[in-house]
C-alpha cells in the first residue's frame, strides 16, 4: 500500500506528455531510437517513469517537492460513496457552440468513416467560437531560450487556439511554455528558479524532455504547478522540424494536461486528480493526443493524415491485437503506470481513438465533462461504480455499456488505417 501511494504520488508530479516521435514517411514500427516505446515512456509519462525507473536521477522520487503533495496525507479514503464530496464546484457550462451530430451509441459502428469529419469541422467550430473571448481567460506566456529556434513561429497561435477549444471548462489562470534545446537548459532552470510558482527541486522538471536522446531535448511534459499554475516544457531539438505533429498539435496536446488537471484546483495535486480515474489508462493521453491533432490540424486533410500517422506511429511492444476483446481488455486496465506498463502508450492509439469517437457522439470537447464531473469527488475515489455514473451523466449510457461499441468502432478504425 505503501508503494502505491508512493507511486501515486510521483504519478502525480506531471501529467504525461505527448511527443510524436512519429517520421512523416510513417513507418509503424519503431525505426530510430527516438520512437516509442522506450523513449516515450520517460517524457510522456513524464511522472510516474522516473519514480518506477532508474530515470529517477530526472525527477527524483521526492519529487512532492515539486507539487507539493504530502504523500501520507493525501490517501484516497477508498470508502467510496455514491455522493460526490463538496471538493469541486467546477462544471462545465453550456458551450457555445451547439453540437449536432448523425452519430450516437446505436450507429456509430456504421457510421464510423464520417467521425474525422465530424470531430474536425466541430473542434474547428468550437475555436473559432470561443478564441475572442477566450483571450483574457488564461494569462499565456511562451519563454523560449536565447540560443533556441522553435519550429516555428506561431507557438502562441498553437496555446491559444487550446485555450480557445477547452473555453467551457476549468483551466490554470496562467501559463507558462517554457521551449528551449538541450544548451538552453541552464536558462530554463534560472527562469524556474524566477517563477512565482517555484518551489524547490522543481527546476529538476526542466530535464522531462531531454532523456531521449544524448543532449537533445525532443521530448516535452506539461500539467500543473504549486498551487494552480500551468507549466510546459518542451524540447526543440532542429532534426525533430520535420516532424508535422510539432507544429501545433503537440503544443495543444501539451496544453490539454494542464486542462485536464484544472478541475482539481485547490486539492492538494491538481494532476492526481484524473490520474486516479479507472478512466486514466485511455482518456489521459488519449484526450491530449485528440485536441492536439483535431485542434492542430488546419485541413481536414491534414487531419486525416496525422490521424494515420499518430495510429501507426506508436506501436506498442508486447501488444499486436487490436481486436475489440483485446481493446476491451485495455478498456478494464485501470493501472498501466508510464514507464511501468507499455499499454500506458496505447493511450496515442487506442485511447485518442476512443475520445474522437466520444467526441463525434456527444461534441469535440465532451470528454472533459468527465474530468469536471470527476473532481466532484476527492482525488481517488472514483472508482468503477462512480465512473459508470459519471459517463452516463455525460454520454447518456453507462460506461460499461459503451466500451464495447467502442471497442468495435475503434478495433475496424484501426484495420482500416493499417491495412489499407
Ligand atoms: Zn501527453
């Protein structure tokens, strides 16, 4: 028990990060070292990798110093009750843009070529409803490091149009993207050390993204620090310039950690929070990956290309069938640990599969609804019952209910992409 909260709390330092490591000539299988799954593990995982691994010399094992989690006392009760506690007041209001969709539970299995299109156009609308007044929403700044050229220059753009797609849910009231290449870590350390957010031992989060490669940093990790402050780190590193997924969608993927976290604002680790949900498997990385890529894409064209990309991208060790039994499989795992469990990554693939799915169902941002709802109960205590509920409250059906539709939807979306 002990090591689980131990764990727990680690897993809690970041939420994971999202780095497509992906070529744009699209091989499956892993080609160079920079692919999954070994690499990704530490940066995605950006948490939990370095407290069950030797990484550990990265973000040591006290890394509650950095959000400061005291391990003893935040326990999870696991005494769960059907009522959600007063912890969060946090909910979603109406969005603005109206949500129409052909798709539902009882048809998406034949309807599934329309999704892309559905979810593309949707979030698309969803931004550009929102960006105007979504501007004063989140104090923004992007600091890059005086001897780095980021990819590209429209980094704030790729914040922005994040901030402006999750609008209708809680977000950090400030935050900070701290970019810099592998000689402009000493300068993201001393812009740590000058942030109101610091705290000691939290500079050691500037290495997250530079563990993949000798003195390189291609990674990035993104989620909440101190109290209520988001924070990304992202590596530039100039070969990575021909990767596609940098340019925007991992920004926006970066940005939907700290999202995901916000509702929890006030607990003790706002990252714990939707870490802990027996959801945590699929939608953490699979939500970042699905506004990332949506959000990032400025075509459905281009779209649809990274869509594939991303799918083939991330092979997973040890993990070959994408039936819908083995998917449901993967579904029922509430404990895949980055770094500890591979099927951590199947949340690139399976998991943003899924929520593109949900998202053609109930609109490109309803996933987030189940983090809202979530936090309505303390950090770990949504458990199996209480997740079926909260699904049920957002999409209508319960969870048990959906997985296999889902399964099914996204067991044929990923033979399509592979084998056609
Ligand atoms: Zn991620």
């Amino acid at each position: 028990m002990k090591n689980k909260l131990l764990i727990l709390a680690i897993v809690s330092f970041l939420t994971g990060c999202g780095y497509g490591l992906d070529n744009p000539e699209q091989t499956p299988p892993a080609k160079t070292a920079t692919d999954f799954p070994a690499t990704e593990a530490i940066v995605s995982i950006g948490t939990a990798v370095q407290a069950s691994t030797d990484t550990s010399t990265v973000v040591p094992t006290d890394t509650a110093t950095v959000v400061p989690t005291v391990i003893t006392t935040d326990t999870p009760t696991w005494t769960s009750t059907n009522e959600p506690t007063q912890t969060a007041t946090h909910m979603p209001t109406q969005t603005s843009t109206p949500f129409v969709s052909p798709i539902d539970f009882s048809n998406i299995v034949t309807l599934k070529e329309e999704i892309p299109r559905i979810v593309w156009e949707s979030a698309k609308n969803e931004v550009r409803s929102n960006y105007e007044d979504s501007r004063s929403l989140v104090e923004l700044k992007v600091l890059v490091g005086p001897s780095t050229t980021p990819y590209y220059n429209e980094n704030e753009d790729a914040f922005r149009n994040a901030i402006a797609f999750w609008a209708q849910f809680p977000q950090p009231p400030e935050y900070f993207a701290f970019l810099y290449n592998f000689e402009d870590k000493p300068w993201a350390v001393s812009k740590f050390k000058e942030m109101p957010f610091y705290s000691k031992g939290m500079e050691r989060s500037v290495d997250a993204p530079c563990q993949h490669i000798p003195q390189a940093c291609t990674g990035a990790n993104s989620g909440i620090f101190g109290a209520n402050t988001g924070v990304g780190v992202v590596g530039i590193y100039p070969p990575d310039a021909s990767d596609p997924y940098r340019f925007g969608p991992l920004q926006i993927h970066e940005y939907t950690h700290a999202v995901q976290a916000a509702p929890w604002i006030g607990a003790k680790d706002p990252n714990r929070g939707h870490q802990t949900m027996p959801s945590a498997c699929w939608l953490g990385e699979g939500q970042a990956h699905f506004a990332g890529l949506a959000v990032g894409s400025d075509s459905l064209e281009k779209y649809l290309q990274l869509r594939e990309m991303q799918v083939k991208g991330h092979p997973v060790e040890g993990f070959n069938d994408y039936s819908a039994d083995a998917i449901l499989d993967f579904y029922r795992d509430t404990d895949c640990l980055p770094g500890k469990s591979p099927e951590y990554a199947l949340g690139y693939t399976i998991g943003y599969l899924t929520v593109e799915a949900l998202s053609a169902i109930g609109g490109p941002t309803s996933s987030m609804g189940l983090n809202t709802r979530a936090a309505l109960y303390s950090v770990g205590e949504v458990k199996e019952k209480e997740f079926n509920q909260i699904f049920q409250h957002v999409y209508g059906i319960s969870w048990n209910e959906a997985m296999p539709i889902l399964a099914k939807v996204v067991a044929d979306t990923v033979a399509s992409l592979t084998y056609k």
